[in-house]
C-alpha cells in the first residue's frame, strides 16, 4: 500500500458535528442532525440509511456542494465547508472523486474519453488528458476497451469507467453514490471490490453510501443514518443479503 | 495501482482548452444529433422568417432611393415642375446663370407603356442630355455624353426587353400621351445601369423624348449641382426662377415622398416583422428546449466533478454557439430563398406615382439583425433554462430560487393585466399608437397565459372529478400538466401557438377589414360609368396620366354612344405628399364619394364641390396644410388655386392622400383641357361588352388608348389592392405554418422524454390506448389553451389594428370583428399540431412496461 503524505495528518475526511435542516412550508425537516464522522486515508466507509434518512444530503455537504448550517467538513485538516464556489469547485475537481451511477455516461463517447471528461477542466488538453486517464482504464482491467461506447461495454465495464473518472485527478477523497445499483450480484462484487482495491493502494478516504449488503463485506466499517442521525454500529442492524 | 508521479502534476484550475470544449460537443453530439436537428430546425425557421421580413422591408424603398440616386449623382437640388405638368427648357438657362450653379441638368419626364412581340410594360422614360451624364449618377454611367445627345434609341433595361420580347435593334412600340410611336430599341444591362437595371425605367436623349412626347422645349424638371459653399445661395436664386408655378426641392425629394406614399406598407412590413421576430423568436427557443434534458445533466454532471460555474458557460455557450452558427447559415440561407419566391410587399399600386422596381435589396442589418435574433434565441434557449445547475451552488435545492418563482406568479398577472388596460386604452383613445398597443397586447397575452393555463388544468381535473368514473385519460395527463420539471416547456409551447394565433389573427383580419374598405372606394370612386378610354401604362389604374384627348370626337360619334366626358386626374405634390388629385366630370352623380367623408356633411360638401371653389381633401393632406373644415388654402398645382375645405375624407386608397376637386378647377389649376381618361355612359340596351367593342373599333388598331368596362377597371384596382396587402397574409400563413411546426416538434421532443413514466405507468395496467389517449390530452390542452387564448386576444387585436390603420394611414377600413378568421385560424393551427404529435405520440404509448428510471 503506498500513501502520500497527505495522509499522515489524520484522519483524510472529517465531518463534524454536520446539522442541516430544510423548510417545506412550516415544517422543518431535519435531514442531517449533528453528525460526526471520520474516515482514514485507505479506510472505505459504508453508509446505509433508508430512503430519506439524509444520506444524499450528507454526501452533498462531504462534496462541498451543499453548505451546512453549522459543523464542518475537514479534508486533509481544511474545511470545505465554508470554501467560495470557486475554491468548492476547485476542491471538487483536485482532491475529490465523486463515483456516481453508470447511466451517467455520455452515450455517444467512447470509455476512455468518458473516463477522461474530468480532466478535460483540469486545463490539460484533450489529448494530454486522455493520454494519462489511458493508464488507469487499463490498471481497471479496460485496457482492451479504450475505444468502446457504453453500450458495447457491460455494466460492471461501466461503473469501472466510472471510477476511472472519480480517480483521474487523483484525488485524496471518494465519495460513492449507490455505484452498485444498476448491477447484478457478480458484477456488485467486482465493482465493491475494485473500490476496496483502490481505497487501500491510493490511500483513499472514501465514503460509499449505498443500500446493497454486498458492501458489509468490502467496508472497513459500516454506519447508518436514519432521520438525519448516525446510528453506531450497534444501534443499527447490519443488512443482510437478499 | 500507483498514484501518479510528480511530472503528471496537473494544471492549475480555470482554464478550460477550447479543443477540450470542443470535444465535450462532439462527444456528446453523436447521441443526440437528432434533438440537435431539430434545434438547428427551429432556429433556422425563425431566422429565415426575421431574414425574410427584413428584406422585404429594405426592398421596398430601395429601388426608389437607388433611382433617385442614380439619376440626381451629385446634384443637391432640383426646380421641378407641378402635377406632371413641364416648364420651358429655357428655365436651364437662366438657372445655369446663377452664381454658384455648377452644372445645371435638364430632365424630361413621362409615363409610357412599352409593347414587345411579348407583351407590354408599364416604363418611366427619362430624357437626358450631356448636362446629365455629367452629374455622375449611375442611372447614365453607360452612357457618353454623345449617346445621351444623339442616339435617337429607347434605352430598355435587359429585363423590361425580356419580358416584353424586344431585342437590341428591334422596333418598339411606344403608346405615350394617348399616342403610339414606333421607336428603335437599344437593351441594356447592369454595366450601363448597374442596380437600377431592375427597375421600370427607359432612357433617351431629351431632344428625342421631346419629340415623341409632343413636349418640344418642354422639361420636367432640372438638377443642380451647386458649389457646397453657395448651396444657400443657389437656393435662394432657385427659388426666384421659380415663382409661384415650380417648386425648389432636395435633390432626394423623389425618396422622400415615396417614404411618405409607403409609410403604410412600411408600418405593415414593421409589424410582420415583430410578429415574426417574436414567433420566429419562439420557435427557435422551443427546439432548443427539446435539448434541456440532456445540458442539464451535462451541467450537473460537470458541477459536480469539479467544473467551475464559468467553465460550465463556456461549454454550453459553445453548444449554443455551434447550434446557432449552424442554424443561422441554413436559416439565411431559407431566408433568402424565401424573399427571392416573391415573399414581400407588393408597392405596384404605387407605379402611377413612381418609377419602381423588382430590385431586392439586402443590407448588412438585415443579416446582422436575423443572424442576431437566432444567435441570441440559440443562446437564451442553452443558457437560461440552466441557470441553477450553472450558478447555484446546491444546483438541486434552491429555496431562493423558488421565492424568485413565487414573486414571478404573483408580478406576471398584473403586469400582464396592466397591459390589457394599456391595449384598452390605446384602442380607445389612441389608436395611433397601434404598433405599441399590439406590442401591449402581446406581452399581457404571454404574461396572462400561465393563470389562463392553469385555469384549463383544474377545469379538466373538475370534469374528471365530477364524473361517476373518473376520465382515466385526464387523470394520467393532469401529473405532467402541474409537474413543476415539464412547466417551462409547456407554457413555451402553449405560448408559441398563442402568439402566432394572436398575430395571425390580428394580421388577417385587419387585412380583410381593409381590403372591404378599398372595395368600398373601388365602387364609389371607379365603378361609376360604363366605360373607361385611358393612355396604358402605371398612370391608368388611378387615372394620372394627363393626354389631349383628340378621340373624344370620334367616341362620341360612335353608336351606342350616350354620353363622353373628360375625367380630370393627376398626381401632384402637397404639402410634401404626393397627392391623388381627381376631378370627376361635372355631371358626375355623386362627385364626393358618400362613404368616405370622415368630417362634414355629404350633401353639403356634393353640393360645394359641385359649385366650384370647394374641394374635399384627406385628413393628412389637411393637416399637412393645416386647415380644417371651411379653411382656405392654395393648391400648389401648375397654376396655383384658391379653394375651401368643404369635407375631410380618407384617402381614397393612395397611401399619400387624396383630393377630389370640380372640374372646372381643375382646368384653371392645369391651365388646359387635357384628361386623364374619357368617361363613357352608353345608351340604354347597350351592353359594355358591345360598346367597349364597337369603341375599340372607332379608335383603330393603331390607337395608345385602352378601353376597359367599370367592373373591369374596379377589378384591376381591387387586385393591385389585395397585391398591396399580400405581405399581411403571407406572414399570417407563415405564422401559422412556423407555430404548428415549433409547437408540433417541442411536443413530440417532451413527449418523447417520457417514456421511462409510461413505461412505468403501464406496468400498472394502462394499456397503449390509455397512454396515447392521455398524451393526446396533455397535449390537446397545451394547444388548445394556447391557440385560444391567441385567437381571442386576436380579435382584440383586429380592431386595434384596423383602427390603427385606420387613423394612422387614412385608409377606408371597416371595422369588423371577424370571427371567422380567428376560428379557422384556430382550428387549423389546433388540428394540425395534434395530427403531426399524434404518431410519436402513439410511439411513446407503445413502450413496453419498464421499470426504467430517470425521465
């Protein structure tokens, strides 16, 4: 396992003491309510909730997209949560990969220029771009795949393009949105465990909010979040698979 | 798997290569060039309507200002004759006498028809000599100053020639002043004319028109070329040579009075214009919307990996950029086609008055202002229903956003109520301001639209919910009408069919109020003998052209002859108007037309008139004399005459104003006993059909005089008329045909995002049917309530605009509402539309049950 030195100075994502809460008309919705979290440098974290319980929120907040109303979100000892939309941008772009589902894909692009659509803002030019993301597609085991669309790809392909675009600025934080969910079990396995691989060799904090139960076994520790409130391991009751 | 080393550093952030811009478009381009097509269609359709409109509009003057032009070169002022009448050729004399003449150039003038093997055409001829040449203009650049003296030749312009079948050296017959001459013909081309070889000119040495005019020494009017720094000077000299019978005018008066006769079309061709600007406007900015989806996820998807809000413009600024460019470029390019296939304002009413043209002009403002338009609406489309995902940092929650959307619904009604009122009071009290008040009125219909909108919503969901069994089809469609997400798109749709409806109708129904007014004059002022003998030519359809009407004799003497009297007409310029003079006989019926007095009494002002001393006079040629009802003014005709007011009028149909004056008057003021056409009353038991056949046969087959029945001669006013108001309808056809194609495609694109809800919905149970049933009311209720909503603002705004028309121009309008011109307007443009979504509307309901998801 090889860790940078950024690693070293605690923990690489802290969330402390989040709290945020939405209006609806006169009702106020605590969707995060005082929540502490913190993640290592090659630790995976994985967070369940039901739907509602205020996981997306928290993951906007860790993302610097959604500011919360009081606590903060330390990266490498800064906190992001109080950061311009510029510098919010720039921390999203430079030390954060943010894996999303694959029906995010550009239909008409091939693997590797979707993998290398983040890198496109980074200032490297097209080319430069898709030249160092090549690499990584191919440490993901696409090397063979570069230039296929998404529809030629599986789906277990496509979700490893995906994570090929959260890594491809090299980031010090990963923060997972159900990855899993458009996958059957074998391909769930490969892409949880692909995570786990990167977690550790890059020394990645990374924060995997999911539903599925293949993640207990692929997680360094699994949280829950129920109405905006982090349940401790024992409070909460560990899925199971189906 | 390393991280990476320390010479892949990347970048600082902002920077944004355009090559990786451009390869974000082309990536994404090729899942979705179809979506992009039908952008690209839709701007280019309202380009190519603003392109259109503008040409049409530079066109209409532009002959004229290139004739003028090309005839006065350098000259700054001319001493011109009165109503078509000449003055001596020994004026050039003294007027190059004058201190600080620099070139004095005489001009001869005349109306003429020329005949070819291959018909005939309707020419202004215009006799110069060397003085001429030398004022530089285009009209004689081809010319020598010998050619312009010697050559006894008619110079044709190559497309008069063609279509009249006259080649270089041919014999030409010329019918001028009642007469036929045979004259030989020279064709020339635009590199002796340049653009003025598109206009209804021909050119001779003046000696040789002199001749055949029978005007020997006779000129009508002469350009001076003064020293620029004794310009006042030479004025003031001018102005001595001419008395009280010539007049001292710019050297650009001719541009200038045309400006006045076309202010009507020119108003007409201006609101075509914001009617197209605004559907064509629409249009494009709904086939951009058919590609929201797709930039918002992009937007999204980009935020979130990092992309700073700048940089996320520059992508979707280059999208709408490499939509636009595109779009423009076919849109130009439709444009133009379009205003080459005779789309445009007809002015050939006008050809009595003016030397006109087929010349198509196009200026850079009217490409900039097209190409403007469709980059601006490809922008706006791109760019502003994204302005969340692009600026706010939590692009999916925006609690201030929805304060602003809250604001907007309250703001919207009342602004859009206050300018109801505002329409109201336009119509009402100022009808002048027409143009605003359509404008008004078109911004209240779009303000108002979204509560009419909603209205019909809850109206449907009552219906269903009164019902025992609920309307399974409106119960499916009621979620997409109030879902928040497809709001925008569907108020843009029904908006496109209201204003096009709107404008549609406003447009046509103005049209035919106006055309039943000019039908009206066309029976009162032509229909009124049995038949007519005029010189052809652009001076017969009002009766202008002046001849010494030697038939006469010979007419009268024909049998079935009852009666033969000189009818007096002319055009003359007043008060900086070129005025319709006419004198009917005096034993005319009714010499004042009775159903076109505005102010006075009609018996009175008849019996006035018919006294002599009296005329009656337009309301803008009154108030460019400034007299009113019973006032005394000096009609400025070739000997000037004192007369009074006896009744204000419209205008008789001529855009320029109109007076109609007694026939003796009219011979002092002319100082002669010409016509401008015989009056023919046969006896009873003749048919005008045998009489016009048995005058046709007095004449001789060598006669320049034309004879033509009443209803033949209204006819012919009628059609030149309705050839006037073609512009009017050709926008509202466009209009239509534009909206059922922007509303028709923006709901076939919205329909078609939604697949993943049928296909949910359907494992519900629904079958195709009920799907397709309740896209068909989604959709039915969006152009329903749009195309009503338009068709009843419509009406309000045929009478604003008659009105408008009315007051402004002085036209005889009958104010009418036409309810028939909306409802057709409605149907077609409601029916159509739901025919073209009907099949990607059955494609959408034929999906198979999914749980897909994500719209």
């Amino acid at each position: 396992m090889t860790v940078d030195a950024r690693s070293d100075d605690g923990a690489a994502l802290e969330l402390r003491r989040l709290v945020k809460h939405y209006r609806t008309g006169a009702e106020t919705v605590r969707a995060v309510d005082d929540v502490s979290l913190r993640i290592d440098g090659g630790e995976l974290v994985a967070l369940f909730g039901p739907s509602g319980s205020g996981k997306s929120t928290l993951l906007m907040m860790a993302a610097a997209v959604t500011r919360p109303d009081s606590g903060s979100v330390l990266v490498g000892g800064r906190d992001v949560s109080v950061l311009s939309d510029r510098e919010a941008a720039d921390y999203r772009m430079y030390e954060l990969g943010f894996v999303r589902q694959s029906i995010d894909l550009l239909g008409g692009a091939s693997a590797l220029d979707n993998a290398a659509m983040k890198l496109f803002g980074t200032g490297l030019s097209a080319r430069e771009a898709r030249r160092r993301v090549a690499p990584l597609l191919e440490q993901l085991g696409l090397g063979g795949r570069l230039d296929h669309r998404p529809h030629q790809l599986s789906m277990g392909e496509r979700q490893r393009v995906m994570i090929a675009r959260a890594l491809s600025t090299d980031p010090r934080v990963v923060l997972a949105d159900e990855p899993t969910g458009s996958l059957d079990s074998q391909r769930k396995h490969e892409a949880l465990g692909l995570l786990r691989t990167v977690t550790k060799e890059r020394g990645i904090a990374t924060l995997l909010v999911t539903h599925d139960a293949h993640a207990v076994e692929y997680a360094d520790r699994i949280r829950t979040l129920q109405d905006g409130v982090l349940l401790d391991a024992e409070q909460a009751p560990i899925p199971s698979h189906p | 798997m390393r991280r990476r080393n320390k010479d892949q550093t990347l970048p600082p952030a902002g920077r944004l290569w355009i090559g990786n811009v451009f390869a974000l478009y082309r990536l994404r381009l090729r899942h979705r060039w179809l979506q992009e097509l039908l952008a690209v269609a839709g701007i280019a359709a309202g380009v190519a309507l603003l392109f259109a409109s503008q040409v049409a509009g530079t066109s209409l003057s532009g002959p004229v200002q290139e004739l003028n032009r090309g005839l006065v070169g350098n000259s700054q002022l001319q001493l011109v004759g009165r109503g078509g009448e000449g003055f001596s050729e020994r004026t050039v004399k003294t007027v190059a006498a004058l201190p600080g003449v620099r070139i004095a150039a005489p001009i001869l003038q005349a109306q003429a028809n020329v005949v070819g093997p291959g018909g005939s055409r309707a020419v202004t001829i215009f006799g110069a000599d060397p003085r001429t040449v030398k004022l530089d203009g285009t009209l004689l650049q081809g010319f020598t100053a010998q050619e312009a003296a010697e050559q006894e030749t008619l110079a044709l312009p190559s497309p008069i020639a063609a279509d009249t079948g006259i080649r270089f050296g041919d014999d030409a017959r010329l019918q001028l002043g009642g007469r036929t001459r045979i004259v030989p013909a020279a064709v020339v081309g635009e590199s002796e004319l340049g653009p003025l070889n598109q206009t209804s000119i021909a050119v001779t040495p003046l000696a040789y028109l002199q001749r055949l005019a029978r005007q020997p020494g006779r000129v009508s009017r002469i350009l001076v070329e003064a020293d620029p720094a004794r310009l006042d000077e030479v004025r003031a000299g001018l102005q001595r040579v001419a008395g009280d019978q010539l007049d001292v005018r710019p050297a650009d008066y001719e541009s200038q009075l045309f400006a006045v006769a076309a202010q009507p079309t020119s108003q007409a061709t201006t609101i075509s214009s914001v009617v197209s600007a605004m559907v064509g406007f629409l249009f494009a900015f709904c086939a951009m919307l058919v590609t929201v989806a797709s930039r918002r996820a992009l937007a999204l998807d980009l935020r979130l990996d990092g992309y700073r809000p700048s940089q996320v413009i520059r992508v979707l600024l280059f999208d709408a950029l490499a939509l636009g460019v595109v779009a423009v470029g076919v849109g130009l390019a439709l444009g133009d086609a379009l205003s080459r296939s005779g789309y445009g304002s007809d002015v050939s009413f006008l050809g009595g008055a003016f030397p006109l043209g087929d010349a198509r002009i196009v200026t850079w403002s009217s490409f900039a202002i097209a190409a403007g338009g469709g980059l601006l609406a490809a922008v706006l489309g791109v760019l502003a229903p994204l302005r969340r995902e692009i600026f706010a940092r939590t692009p999916r929650q925006d609690p201030g956003g929805e304060r602003v959307r809250r604001r907007i619904a309250v703001a919207a009604p009342v602004a859009g109520a206050v300018a109801l009122i505002a329409a109201v009071a336009i119509t009402a009290w100022a009808p002048g301001a027409a143009l605003v008040g359509l404008i008004a009125l078109g911004l209240s219909l779009v303000l108002l639209l979204p509560i009419v909108l909603r209205g019909v919503v809850a109206l449907l969901g009552g219906i269903s919910g009164r019902r025992k069994r609920a309307i399974v089809a409106i119960e499916l469609a009621m979620p997409q009408l109030r879902a928040r997400e497809w709001h925008a798109r569907s108020l843009a749709i029904a908006t496109t069919g209201a204003i096009a409806v709107f404008g549609a109708v406003s447009l046509q129904g103005a049209r035919a109020n106006l055309q039943d007014g000019l039908d009206r004059v066309t029976v009162e002022v032509s229909h009124v003998t049995d038949l007519w003998v005029t010189p052809p030519g652009a001076g017969d359809l009002f009766i202008t052209t002046l001849f010494t009407p030697t038939a006469a004799d010979a007419i009268a003497a024909t049998p079935g002859v009852a009666r033969v009297e000189r009818y007096r007409g002319a055009h003359l310029d007043v008060a900086d108007r070129r005025v319709w003079v006419l004198a009917p006989p005096a034993g005319a019926p009714r010499p004042v037309p009775p159903g076109q007095v505005r102010d006075g009494n009609v018996e009175q002002a008849t019996a006035m008139v018919r006294s002599g001393g009296w005329a009656v006079l337009s309301k803008a040629v009154a108030k460019g004399l400034d007299v009113k009802l019973g006032d005394r003014f000096t009609l400025p005709s070739p000997q000037p005459i004192e007369l009074r007011v006896a009744a204000i009028i419209t205008n008789l149909g001529w855009s320029g104003g109109a007076i109609v004056m007694n026939a003796e008057d009219f011979d002092r003021g002319w100082g002669g006993r010409q016509a401008a056409a015989l009056q023919v009353d046969l006896e009873p038991g003749v048919t005008a059909s045998q009489g016009r056949a048995a005058l046709a046969g007095a004449l001789g087959p060598r006669s320049a005089l034309q004879v033509e029945t009443g209803p033949e001669h209204s006819q012919r006013q009628r059609t030149s008329a309705s050839g006037g108001l073609t512009r009017l309808e050709q926008i509202a056809s466009l209009t239509l045909i534009a909206a059922v194609l922007a509303m028709a495609s923006a709901m076939a694109a919205l329909l078609w995002q939604r697949r993943p809800t049928v296909a949910r919905q359907k494992l519900d149970g629904y079958g195709t049917g009920a799907m397709w049933r309740s896209l068909a009311v989604e959709s039915g209720a969006l152009f329903v309530t749009g195309c009503l909503a338009g068709a009843a603002f419509g009406l309000f705004g045929q009478v604003l605009f008659s009105r408008g028309l009315e007051t402004i121009s002085g036209f005889p309008v009958t104010v009418t509402i036409r309810f028939g011109v909306a409802a057709v307007s409605f149907a077609l443009v409601t029916a159509a539309a739901m025919l073209v979504v009907a099949v990607p509307g059955y494609l959408v309901a034929r999906v198979r049950p999914s749980l897909r998801t994500g719209d």
